[in-house]
C-alpha cells in the first residue's frame, strides 16, 4: 500500500510542519521527533491537562486484547462498506480518537492517506508500531493539528465529539461517521455492576451544524468465550470504575458469557 509522507500543523503555531531526518520542523523552528515506533507527538506539555492524559497502559492491553477477538467485526465491515461506498478511498482519513489504532488500519486503501490522534501516548506508542501504513500522532481533538477542510472523512467511535473543530478540518462536502452506545449496548455487563443498570441515553445531539444523511442501529449478541474476554471488556467501558472486586472475580470465571453489541451509528456531512 501506498504511504506518503504525513502533513501536519504545528500545535504551536499552527504553520506547516515540514519532515527532515526524522523531524517535524515549522518555520519558527518549533521541533517534533519522529518516534522510532512510527508515530509524533503533537501535544505540547502546555495543552496537557495532567502528566499523561488518556488511557493507561494496562486499558490500552486490554482494549487490543479484545478487539483482536474479533468481538466487534460487525461493526468494523459497517464502518468500512459504508467509506467504500461513498467512493472517497484516494482522499484523506481521520480516525479521531483511535487508540491502539485497530479501526483505523481497517480503512488503509491502496491510496489514501489515513491518520489517527489519540490523547493516550501508550495506545498511540502500540498503533504506529504496528500499523505502518497509517500516520499517527499523539495531540487533542480539541485542538487538531491539521490544516483547514483537510480530511474528507473523519471516523468518530467512542470518543468525544468535538463539532467545531471537526468542522474545521473537514472538506466541504467531507463527512462525519460518529459510533455511540445504542441504549442497549452491553446490558449484561451492566447488570453484572449496577444494582440499577439503566439503559444509554441515545437522545444526545453532539452534532448541531453539519448535515444529517444517514442513521442506524446495529445489534447482536456476543458470546464472549473466557474470563478474560469479559475482563478486558470491561476494562473498555467507563463503568469498570465501578465494578467491585467480587463482580470481576465472578467475570474471570465466567465461559460464554453473553451480552448484547448495540451501536448508534450516524453519518454527517459538511455543506
């Protein structure tokens, strides 16, 4: 597959960002190392909000260690037939918020350029050692380190929707793919941590400014096959906070344990 060379702003400056051996340099001399794992970091100490931001190492094992199993390949074969369709597959990609980068590769054409940013050092560290035909980079979606109406499409899972500055850095006529928690979505799981598990909101309206065009639910159930499946699961969701020490006992134990995918997909397009 083809990979060029990534094309990025300064977070500092916003100027262009230009690669010599191994350095991402603007021309007020703002410097960016090139990691030898394959990925930037575009997050200033000054844009931080704590020392490291994001997913911790031992969420970011998890999150891969499942995603692996194929869990969610449903999802994945929606996102990728609904790209391919809208024909877009020599243009630029963004997948915002793409940890450990297992989506992300999943939408790599044989000419197109895809990105991934992720707040989490560790998940960004794992993605551009493994998937070397993506660019990736360490930076916030609060704040993209891409010129304007850059990307054509940008793939939003399980991660904050930032509207205005998504705008600002797709295409005119570029869409928005955004995945949320249909109001079923890991009822069991659920069930298993709170003594009142209530179903998702799916009623929020991230979205305000950009158009629109589609929207479905893909559903079915998932039959997780050892303890450690229904473990790492949990690890992804923002109730394993919550989760006692007896309920993941009762987890690690568990052999086919069944609960429910629920996904909210919706796409958008800027016009």
């Amino acid at each position: 597959m083809s990979v060029s060379v990534a094309e990025y702003s300064c977070p500092i400056c916003q100027s262009p960002l230009a690669l010599t051996n191994s350095i991402y340099r603007c021309e007020q001399n703002h410097c960016f190392d090139l990691a030898k794992e394959n990925y930037v970091n575009l997050l200033p100490v000054q844009f931080k909000h704590s020392k490291n931001p994001g997913d911790n190492k031992a969420m970011v094992n998890a999150r891969r260690a499942f995603l692996e199993k194929s869990y969610y390949q449903p999802l994945i074969e929606c996102l990728v037939a609904k790209y391919q369709e809208f024909g877009l597959a020599t243009g630029k990609l963004l997948d915002a918020g793409c940890g450990e980068g297992y989506y992300t590769h999943q939408h790599k054409q044989e000419n197109n350029q895809v990105y991934g940013v992720d707040i989490a050092k560790e998940a960004i560290k794992k993605a551009g050692k493994k998937y070397h035909d993506c660019h990736f980079s360490v930076g916030t979606l609060s704040k993209l380190s891409f010129a304007d109406s850059f990307f054509d499409w940008i793939v939003s899972i399980y991660a904050p929707i930032l509207e205005p500055e998504f705008t600002r850095v797709l295409a005119e006529q570029g869409y928005l793919i955004t995945v949320t928690p249909g109001a079923n979505h890991l009822a069991e799981l659920k069930q298993q941590v709170y003594q009142q598990a209530l179903p998702h909101d799916e009623t929020r309206q991230p979205i305000s400014e950009l158009t629109l065009v589609d929207e479905w639910q893909l559903g079915y159930p998932m039959t997780l096959a050892t303890g450690e499946d229904c473990l790492n699961l949990l690890s992804m969701t923002p109730f394993a906070f919550k989760a006692s020490e007896q309920v993941k006992e009762w987890l690690a134990k568990q052999v086919e344990f069944t609960c429910q995918a629920d996904f909210l997909i919706k796409l958008y397009q800027k016009n």
